[in-house]
C-alpha cells in the first residue's frame, strides 16, 4: 500500500470512529425569553369596631370630665395615608368630616365635645390603635328626676367616625 492510500485510511477510520463514538449522545440544547409580570395593587383601609366613649359627671361639678373609652383600630395598606373626621349623628354623614364636634345630649342635657386621639395616619399593613376623645365641660347641671339618669334612651346618643382614604 502507498502512503497516499496508507493516509486516506487512516483518515477514514478516524471519522468513522468520530461517527461511531458521537452517535450514542444527543446534543443537549435550549433557549431563553424573558416576559414581565405586571400587578395591580387596589390600597384598602378598614375600621374596626369603635367602642362607646362614657362619662360619669356630678350635676355642677367644679371641673371638666374626661371620657373613658372611645377606641377603635385601623387597617390599610403599607404607606397609604388616611384621615379622619367625626359626624355629629348617626346618620348622614358627609366626608370628610370635622376634628371635634359639639353635641348637647336631648335627654340628660348635658354638653360634650369629642375629638380624636389623632388626625389620620399612614398604613402599614397591621392593625394601627387610636381613641376618639371626650371632654365634657363643667359646672353644668344637667336634668334628671330621680338619684342617677342614664342617657339610654337619648336620640342622639350616636355618633359617626369617618375614615377617609
């Protein structure tokens, strides 16, 4: 055999070793595409429960009267802001609302004004703890006929809080 037949073999062995050796493995491939993901996010508050705002007062007494009670909580979504404001009534009410009101029970005839513990905030997601505040004045006689009057029966015992977001 020449050398030129002696190369051409060898060259023909070697791709067929090529062949032989690369036809059991599959060629792995694949690709990649990128999408974006779009959200809508609807902010939200709710208000819990406000609990009742209660006075104990002494016909005449000689100083103001703090209310006890008066707390409720808040809900809204990271970083969204809100306010408040109080409605004289139950209902009725137009948002926004005022910081205090004035009110003059119709029963016993004792006056009162309520306020918030604060203006508003800004959610973060957890339940957030205000008060509506009461102070009523002194030196006021108020009416009943007998040793002790509630106002159980008032028509205009009840209030409203508005939340605005």
């Amino acid at each position: 055999m020449s050398k030129l037949h002696m190369k051409k073999l060898a060259v023909a062995v070697a791709a067929l070793g090529a062949v032989a050796i690369g036809s059991g493995e599959a060629q792995a491939a694949n690709t990649t595409g990128t999408f974006n993901v779009s959200i809508t996010l609807t902010s939200t508050c709710t208000l819990g429960t406000v609990g009742a705002v209660n006075f104990a007062y002494t016909s005449a007494q000689g100083g103001a009267q703090p209310g006890t009670g008066g707390a409720f909580n808040v809900t809204c979504t990271n970083q969204f802001p809100y306010t408040f404001g109080l409605f004289a009534g139950a209902t009725g009410a137009t948002p926004p609302g005022t910081s205090t009101i004035n009110v003059t029970d119709n029963q016993v005839a004792l006056n009162y004004t309520l306020g918030l513990s604060a203006a508003g905030g800004t959610g973060n997601g957890a339940s957030q703890s205000y008060n509506v505040t009461g102070t009523m004045g002194a030196n006021q006689s108020g009416t009943c006929t007998t040793a002790s009057c509630t106002n159980g029966t008032s028509t205009n015992a009840v209030q409203t809080l508005i939340l605005n977001y």
